[in-house]
C-alpha cells in the first residue's frame, strides 16, 4: 500500500541533502568542538558556519544563536530565563491560550514559582489581538510570548505589530517559530523580537536539535548549567551532526517548495470544504502556514477518522503530535470558541514539498468514503452524507 504522509506539522522526513552534509560528522570528523586540536578546530568551524547559515535567515547576529535540543528547550528556556534574570523590574508575563504545551505548562510552573501569568484570548480565527496585549501590559510586565505560526490551526500572528507595541512598553517579546521558520519570513531587527524559538525536524532537517535567537543586551539566566558552551548560556558538548544538518534544511528552503504546499493546501481545503457537507476550516483563511488545513467534520470523532484514513495509508493527525496521547478536546480549537464536540471532530493534514496533487486527490478521495460511512453509524442523528 502507498503510503501518503500529510503530518508534518509534527515531523518531516530528513531531506537526503540534510543527510548528506551530516555524515561525515558522524565519523570521519567527529570532533568535540570544545576541544584545540585539529579535529576539535573541524567541528568548531562547523559550528560556527551553520551558526552563521541560521543567523543569516532570521537577520541576527551568529553570536544571537543558541544551539539546543529542540522547541521544547528554547521554549523553556526564554521563558525561565528571561523570568528569573528580571525578577527585580516585575514578576508579569503576557502570552495566550493557544500556545504549544511546553509554553503553556512552562508559564504554569513559573505560577507556581511567584510569577503572574496572564494568558490572552483568540478571535475565532485563533488570531490573537495586538491592542489585547497592549491593554494587558503592566508596570511589572517583564515578558510577551506569542506563538508566531500556530502548530495546529495555522493561523500567523501579528509579530511585528505586537512586537512594536513591546518595544514601546520595555518588555521582551518572544515567539515560538518553530512552525512557521523558512515558511513565513522573519526578521529580527523589523519584527521587534527579542527571542525566537526554532528548530530542525519541522524542516526536514533532524529531532533533536534546535536554536534560540537572543537579542544582545538581552537579560537572561542559564538554565543548563555545565562547561560553559554557548557563550556560558547552554551547557553541554555541541551536537555537530545535527546542528550541521539544521543549517542545510535552512539552506535548502526555498520559495518553490512554499508555493507547491500553499498550491496543494489550498486545492485540499476547496475541495474538501465544497465537495463534504457539514464541515469548516479552523484557523484563519487567509493568515495562515502555508501547509496547515485543519478541518471539522461535523458528527464524527475525529479520531476514528484519523483511523480509519490510516488503513488507506494516509497519515494525518487530531491534534499537535505533543498532545495526541490526551482525550481532552485541543486547547486552542476551545479557546477560538468550538465546543468539546466540534474540537474532538477535527482533523489536521499538513503537506509537505515531496506531496503530490495525486496524493491530495486520494486523500480526497477517501476522505469523501469514510466520512460517508462512519456519519452513517454516527449516533448523532440529522447530519448530511
């Protein structure tokens, strides 16, 4: 069976270019960056060439660049360490309510730590308000943090404009990219951002590795203690092959693949929405990541939908890959105002570059039958085949 693979929004397949470059540093120059001798010199220059790669696409400086593990750690990072380095200004951050889990949960333990928390609405769209935030922002406000591309909706956010209004009031901005990163353009300097986070695996590059950019002059606590690598803010030995491999999926993006996903989501979305009954796109129609289609179908649970195109051999999801082991309807889709039954009908699909009109077509396809059959077995009464 062929198998179609419409989620990567939570992952994507290594690009063979990524590969490519990160081979050899897996064994032929496999030095440890921190160390002087030549095969250390390798790595190191490795190093800070793709740091250079990564800085160049955002407009920041190299020395901006901080190597991690991923989304998750960048994301804890800026905001713990923006949090306990400004403790004397205020104890205030500002962010929503439908920002990944490891924001959200993030802010919830800095709660429990003495720090206010104040987490915004949405529109229906799930676009948050700028003058929201700046109604929001107080004397003791030290932080905003506003997911930029959201990772299951698709809605963009208005960074620049929120940013401005932080740079206005002294506050940090920081925004979670990991989705939108090489899809929606980001400049620093124009957006007003302070910290941004990104990773790999969402851009064909490999898991595991991630960056944060942090404006100089930036107040900020470690938070991973050790030998003082990245410029004393990240400890622990630098991973080359993966930060190498990061720095060619940013290298290899490029306009051509984000107009075939914007051309294929947007013949998915037409489609889908004129050709089955009783469905509606979430998120914003316009504003939003260029592979992102998450849809409703009402009076199914989206999960035996997800199922049930998997046996087709199309792979999709119900919610971000982070919060697929939950039962609970998704945060964000309640926080834009649908109710627990509307939330559970929903199906995300995010193409990737190597997805074809053919394989949308299929999905289509299949999507129509088994949509069909489980309304026929659905013991809600009264909705359309």
């Amino acid at each position: 069976m062929k198998r179609i693979y419409m989620d990567h929004a939570a992952t994507t397949p290594v690009d063979e270019q990524v590969m490519k470059a990160m081979n050899p540093y897996q064994c032929e120059r496999y030095g440890n960056a921190s160390s002087i001798h030549r095969t250390g010199q390798v790595a190191k220059e490795a190093l800070e060439t793709s740091r250079e790669v990564i800085a160049d696409k955002v407009n920041a400086s190299p020395e901006e660049i901080i190597f991690t593990s991923g989304g998750t750690e960048s994301n804890n990072f800026a905001l713990k360490g923006v949090a306990f380095a400004n403790r004397d200004k205020g104890r205030h951050i500002i962010t929503t309510r439908v920002e990944h889990g490891c924001v959200l949960n993030s802010c919830r333990w800095l709660e429990t730590q003495g720090f206010k928390v104040t987490y915004l609405g949405v529109d229906e769209n799930g676009m948050v308000r700028p003058d929201d935030v700046s109604q929001a922002i107080t004397k003791d406000t030290i932080a905003v943090s506003v997911i930029h591309g959201n990772n299951e909706v698709g809605t963009v956010a208005p960074i620049r404009e929120i940013g401005r209004i932080c740079t206005e009031n002294g506050v940090y901005f920081h925004t979670d990219a990991c989705q939108s990163f090489t899809k929606v353009p980001i400049d620093v300097e124009k957006d007003n951002l302070d910290m941004v986070t990104i990773n790999a695996h969402k851009i064909y590059g490999p898991k595991g590795v991630g960056a944060l950019y942090i404006k100089k002059c930036t107040r900020i606590d470690a938070w991973q203690h050790g030998g003082g690598h990245e410029r004393n803010l990240r400890s622990g030995t630098e991973n080359i092959p993966s930060i190498v491999g990061f720095a060619k999926s940013v290298e290899i993006a490029c306009e051509s693949d984000i107009a075939h996903m914007k051309g294929l989501r947007d013949i998915l979305i037409t489609r889908v929405l004129s050709e089955v009954l009783d469905c509606s796109l979430n998120g914003h129609p316009a504003q939003r990541l260029c592979n992102n289609a998450n849809i409703s179908f009402k009076g199914i649970e989206g999960e035996a939908l997800l199922l049930r195109l998997d046996l087709h051999g199309i792979a999709c999801s119900t919610a971000s890959a982070c919060s697929s082991h939950t039962l609970e309807p998704s945060h964000v889709l309640m926080a834009m105002g649908l109710g627990a039954e509307d939330a559970h009908s929903s199906i995300r699909f995010s193409v990737g570059k190597e997805n074809t009109l053919e394989d949308i077509e299929y999905t289509i396809d299949m999507l129509k039958k088994e949509v069909g059959l489980l309304r026929k077995i659905s013991p809600v009464g009264g909705i359309n085949v």
